[in-house]
C-alpha cells in the first residue's frame, strides 16, 4: 500500500497523505466504540477547531445505504459503496450483541476477505473481532477481546490464539480491541503512527483523556462481587478475596454468612451459577494473570502467591482455565512489547512506507 508516514521524532511534520479508515458496521454495533474512533480521527486530523479531515479521512462502507441500527437504537447511514479496498489504510468492523445470527450480509464478508488478500490490515472494534474470525480471517493472528467474550470467542473459534487481559492489540496486518474506551486508545495509536505525536495529544486533550493507554495495559476488570445482588454471595466473595494466597475453607467463609457448607453451595448454585469453589479458584487465576502480566516474579511465587502449593498443578488449572501455560502468556507478552518497540523504533525514524 502506498501510505506513506512522515513523522519526525517530535511528531511535528504533517503526513503526505490522509490516513484513511473504512468503517464497516454490524447490524446492532456498539456505538460508543465507533464513535470514540472517529471522533480520535477528526480531532487528530483537524485544524482550527473546523473538524476539518486534514490528516484523516474515514468512510461508512457498506452493501447497501439502508441505515444500520446501532444497540442503543441510534441509526447510521452508509457513505460509500464497496469500492477498491486499497483506497484505505484500514478496514475497521465494528461489533456489537453476539446474539444477531448474521451481523453482516455475505457481500460484506466477500469484501472483506478481499481486502485481505490485498494486503489492506483489518480491525476488529469491540466483537468485531468475532465477525473477521467467523470470516477465517483471525486464524494467524492474536485476538484481542474483552474478558467478558473471551470463554465465548474460545469457544467458537478453539483454533485461535486470544487475548484477553490487554486493552488492544495491534500488529502489521491485524488489529483488535475489548472495546469501550480502548477503541480510542487504539485510535491514537493509529494517530501517533501515521500522522504525529502532537495529533495524538491534540486529540486526546479535547476528548478529556489524559493519556492513552498501549497495547500492553491491562483491562479493568469489575470485582466479582459486584455482579451479585444477595449480600450474602458478596461477602463471601470479597472475604475469598482477602485470602487468596489461602489459609481459609470453604466451611469457613460458609460460617462468616452464618451457613453451613452446603447451604453455602446451594446458595452459589441459585445466585452464580457456580460452585464456591469454582468462584474461588476463578479469582486466584484473575490475580494469578494479572501478577504474571505486571511483574516479573518467578512461577512458584506466583503459584504460591494465589494459594496454589506446586507449579505443577497451578500450571494445569491455569491452562484449563485461559488456554496457555504460565509461561507462555509471559513469553507472548514478552515478545508483543519486543515486536512494537521495533515497530516503534522504525515509524519513528522518519519518512517510510508503513504497509507494503
């Protein structure tokens, strides 16, 4: 592709060209996704406070002008025909509810893997991500998705490497986002590698955000606890959270409601549809990938810091649990920040191609 990135190290020079984005949106996409993507764009592109597209261009594709409902309600029109994909930088397909059977029209899909047979990079916004893998257009690349699809995304797509503790994910042909908020730190990375550094903080200062967030930050992840009603289920999942390394039973948190242990499973049964057990060693695992991801502990500390006695069986659970070992979700980590600070090391050295 001919889009061509001149950045200097202080992120002053404009680019010779517009970046360009297509946007293709699923049938009941989450609009807060694709809004804070554009609007990363316009601000980064603008000049004056016009919303002028002086350094970005971005374009609504679509099989048809029919309007497209977002899950909020809120409709949005086409802009453009299906044209000659290599007329973009991207192809960003924004998701939305998992639940719609048929989230774009098989024309759409077409146009998609025609991109990337031309080479054009693919982004997957919020669940978009499910359409571009249901398409077999994620099979050699790591996925990116929020925790709450992450057990969904295995399951319908067991062949493909996912990650679920980072914010976005962002490689030469591919790039992927939880959603949310991280559509605009992915946005910004986007800004701050083909038009500047100051574009990127010029954005990011009107949208009120004090600083974007990399690939490599992790998702927030609300407590369990909250997600329950019955006082008694929090509780006893906030004490589990005070005792993770261990040294408490499950008859011991039953007693600290005032139940018996069977009582106490019964409850969990109705109320989380889980066993106490399984909800305890759910939140070990959590701290057990969040200590792995942020520290550099060796494994049997961090085995023993979550109450797990051997690596051995800590390292079975935890691949039961997220489809790689201990190990190996360091060392992808480890090689995902030596990939974008080559990345890094090569967009900030002046006038190149990006994507050939």
């Amino acid at each position: 592709m001919a889009h061509t990135a001149q950045s200097s190290a202080s992120g002053a020079a404009a680019p010779a060209r517009r970046l360009k984005i297509g946007f293709i949106l699923a049938r009941s996409f989450t609009l807060s996704a694709f809004a804070l993507f554009v609007d990363t764009l316009r601000l980064a592109s603008d000049q004056f406070d016009r919303s002028g597209r002086v350094l970005a261009d971005w374009q609504v594709l679509g099989s048809t002008r029919l309007l497209i409902t977002s899950i909020c309600g809120i409709q949005v029109a086409p802009t453009s025909d299906f044209v000659d994909p290599r007329q973009f930088d991207y192809i960003a397909v924004v998701g939305g509810l998992l639940s719609v059977k048929e989230p774009v029209d098989p024309e759409t899909v077409r146009f998609l893997k025609l991109a990337a047979s031309k080479g054009v990079p693919l982004l997957g916004l919020c669940t978009g991500s499910f359409i571009l893998a249901e398409a077999g257009l994620m099979k050699e690349h790591q996925t990116c998705v929020s925790w709450l699809h992450y057990h969904e995304f295995r399951e319908r797509f067991p062949g493909h490497e996912v990650r679920p503790a980072r914010l976005f994910n962002l490689v030469r042909k591919r790039g992927s986002c939880a959603g949310g908020s991280s559509a605009a730190d992915l946005a910004a990375a986007l800004v701050r590698r083909h038009i500047s550094r100051d574009a990127e903080r010029n954005a990011l200062e009107v949208l009120q955000i004090e600083k974007a967030r990399s690939q490599f930050d992790i998702q927030t992840r609300q407590p369990l606890y909250e997600y329950f009603s019955d006082s008694r289920v929090m509780a006893v999942l906030i004490n589990m959270e005070q005792h993770l390394e261990g040294g408490i039973t499950i008859e011991q948190l039953a007693s600290s409601v005032g139940l018996s242990r069977r009582q106490l499973e019964r409850l969990f049964t109705e109320k989380a549809r889980m066993s106490p057990a399984l909800a305890f060693r759910r939140l070990r695992l959590d701290r057990a990938r969040h200590i792995l991801l942020t520290s550099k502990k060796p494994i049997i500390e961090v085995a023993l810091d979550v109450g797990f006695v051997n690596t051995s069986h800590f390292t079975k659970e935890f691949k039961r649990a997220y489809g790689q070992t201990p190990t190996e979700v360091r060392d992808a980590a480890a090689h995902d920040r030596q990939v974008a600070n080559s990345q890094h090391v090569r967009h900030a050295g002046g006038p190149r191609t990006a994507f050939v």
